[in-house]
C-alpha cells in the first residue's frame, strides 16, 4: 500500500512543484501593486479603519469606503470607486485589530495568519485521516502551495483560507462524533453564507444534531452584527449586497465568470437576461441539492464522503462565488488523492491523473474564463470512482 501512495506522489509531484514556483513567481511579480493596495484586502482593512475610527454606522457606505480607501491606497489607477466590502458586519471585527498597522504589514500580518491556519487544516487532517496520513509532507505542502484557489486567496488577501480552516474543523468534529462542535465551526463560515448554508444544509441531512450548535451560534452572530449596525443596518446591508449583484458591483462581480451553477447559467445565456438567469439558476440549485441529498442518503456514508459531496455541491449551488472560495476544496482533493481504492494497482495513475487535470483546469480558468464551472467535472468523477471506498465510515479510518 505505501508503495502505492508513493506511485502516485511522484506521479503527481513534479507537476505540483511545477505550479507551485509559477504561483509563488506570479505573487512575486505583483509585489509593487500589492503594495499599493491593488488587492482585495482593501476591503477588509477599511472595514477594520472604519470600526476603529468609530463610523461602522458608514459601513456599507460606498462613498465613504472610498474615502478610507484613498487614505492609504491613493494609487490604484483602476479604482475610481470604492471596491465594496460586502461581507455582513461580524466579520469586521477580525480586521479591526490589524487596523493599527500601515495597511501592508497588516496584508503581510494576515497572510501570516493563513498560512498557520492551512498548516494546522492540514496536519489535523492528515492527523485524524489515516489515508492521508500516509502522504509525505513535502506532498501536502506542494498540494497546498500548487492549488490555485489557494494562490488567489493569498494573494488577494481574501478570507477563503478562513472559511476552509473553519469547514475542516467542522469535518474533523464530524469525524469524532462531536455534532453539536461542528455546528458551531459552519457557523463561523457564515461570513460567506451563500455557501456555509448549502454546506451546511446537506452535512445536516445525516447529521442532524450539528443543528444544536449551528442555530445558536448563527444567532449569536446575528446579534452582533444588529449590535453593530442596528437593525436599520441589517436591511440596509441586504440592499446593499443586492444591489451590487444587480449592477455588477461597477465590473467587480461578474456572474459569468462565476465557477458555480450562476456562471455556468450566465455565460450561456448571457447576462442581460438577468431574471431568467435568476430563476435558472435558482432551479437548477435546486436540482443539484436534490441530487446530493441522494448521493448522502445512505446511512453507511461516511463523513469524508458526506464532506465531499457538501463541499463540491455548496460552491456549484453557491450564487455568488470567486475562484478563491474553491479553497473549500482542500481537505477534498487530499481525501480524494489519499483514498484507497478497490483496484488499487489500475487506480495509481487515474488518481495523479485527475488531481493534474483539476490542478490544471482551476489555473487555466482563472485566466480564461469561459472554463469556470468545468472544474467540477474531475472533481465528480474523482468522487464517483472513489465512493465505495469513502462511504466505508471507519475501515480506512
């Protein structure tokens, strides 16, 4: 069996390294314009100088956001208004304290920060999992490093990192049995409700009592926000984030170029059908919940396969998603790549075959967009040639 995992490890890890040197070379070369502010951690730092400062009422003022943003980013020649931070009002709290330094210590602070939490998603992973476990290290950091959603998500600063360190918790509760626990780490990804709900939603159909956790600590950050904003500010808020779904967010937010069900929808049909691309791709959600609902109905399914097929079904189904948010993925494609398999001397090369093309299409597609959705399509039928082994719920554990 090790013979076999180390097969595919250097099968696949030689492309990994590859990736891996182009997405560090490709931050590198963006050095000057991070450091001007070009990226997306400008929204979270004027979130956190706005509550510093006292106006978190002005929060979702795009005006003001502008404002702020000029104070410390006045250079970035593409901007001519505000990048809008649309994200509900809690999660300003974790960028308050990083608003007392100059706004790229404060990038590089926050990056610090999601590298430790992809290390210790990852070690408690290979912890809990033994298949995983069976991996060599230097694997796992080539499979982080190489994997473009993580790329992105570090480069632009973004919190996608948050939302999988906070998922993995979820899943590896799950695997211990610890319901309640786990509801509360989904509900820490509530910040990107469109997929922590979907997720959340279909982990539940087998798990049920992870709802004890989930429902009060969604109340509980729900009472924050009101104690932030006010009530007024919560609708104003719901406006505000439909209003820059509507309008594109001044080219910001384009639907097309979605890697969910949304752009699939709004590339085909094209955008400026936009009720008809709602109400599509409302229904065609609707059907994949329906269809993962039935992947998970087993009472067998194990949680490493219940976690996949919430993980992929959550960003497909998701209306709003950037590329970055595929970070989710992480603790999937190690699954994935790890999971034995009943043929396991044919399964060698299919397994580092499709770990490459998913790789691959994730990094075409952030470039050529027109690709977004067909991520998915390796990632099911990894899924699919693995699911025998995975509902297995403690053989391989």
């Amino acid at each position: 069996m090790t013979e076999l995992v180390r097969r595919k490890e250097r099968l696949a890890g030689l492309f990994l390294l590859a990736l891996t040197i182009i997405n560090a070379a490709s931050i590198l070369s963006l050095a000057s314009q991070l450091r001007r502010g070009y990226q997306d951690f400008t929204i979270f730092y004027c979130s956190g100088l706005m509550l510093r400062g006292g106006e978190v009422s002005r929060l979702y003022d795009l005006q003001r956001q502008y404002q702020v943003q000029l104070q410390f980013a006045p250079y970035v020649d593409i901007r001519q208004v505000a990048l809008p931070y649309n994200h509900p009002p809690f999660e300003a709290l974790l960028f308050w304290p990083l608003a007392y330094l100059s706004f790229f210590p404060a990038y590089l602070v926050w990056n610090l920060l999601n590298a430790i939490m992809l290390t210790v998603g990852v070690a408690i992973v290979k912890r809990t999992f033994k298949e995983v476990s069976d991996l060599h290290n230097w694997f796992l950091f080539l499979a982080v490093c190489a994997f473009p959603p993580i790329a992105i998500a570090l480069m632009q600063g973004q919190d996608s990192v948050v939302l999988m360190f906070f998922a993995t918790a979820g899943l590896i509760l799950l695997e211990r049995k610890r319901d309640a626990a786990a509801g509360v780490a989904l509900a820490l990804c509530l910040f990107k409700l469109q997929i922590a709900l979907p997720l959340t939603l279909i982990l539940a159909l087998r798990r049920p009592r992870l709802l004890a956790g989930f429902a009060p600590a969604a109340a509980a950050l729900t009472v924050i926000s009101v104690t932030m904003v006010g009530w007024n500010g919560m609708v104003q808020y719901v406006d505000y984030v439909l209003k820059l779904e509507k309008t594109g967010a001044g080219g910001a937010i384009q639907a097309s170029s979605m890697p969910n069900l949304h752009g699939l929808i709004a590339s085909t049909l094209g955008q400026g059908k936009g009720p008809f691309v709602t109400w599509s791709t409302i229904a065609a959600s609707v059907v994949a919940v329906g269809l993962a609902a039935w992947l998970v109905r087993s009472r067998n399914a194990s949680v490493r396969f219940l976690f996949a097929v919430a993980s992929i079904t959550a960003i497909l189904v998701s209306y709003h998603a950037i590329w970055h948010d595929l970070s989710l993925l992480v603790p999937v494609v190690l699954l994935l790549f790890a999971a034995p398999s009943t043929e396991q001397t044919q399964e060698v090369r299919s397994d580092a075959t499709l770990l490459i093309l998913l790789y691959a299409i994730l990094w075409i597609s952030t470039y050529w967009t027109r690709l977004s959705p067909i991520w998915a399509l390796p990632a099911l039928l990894w899924l699919f040639r693995k699911r025998d082994v995975l509902r297995m719920n403690e053989a391989i554990a």
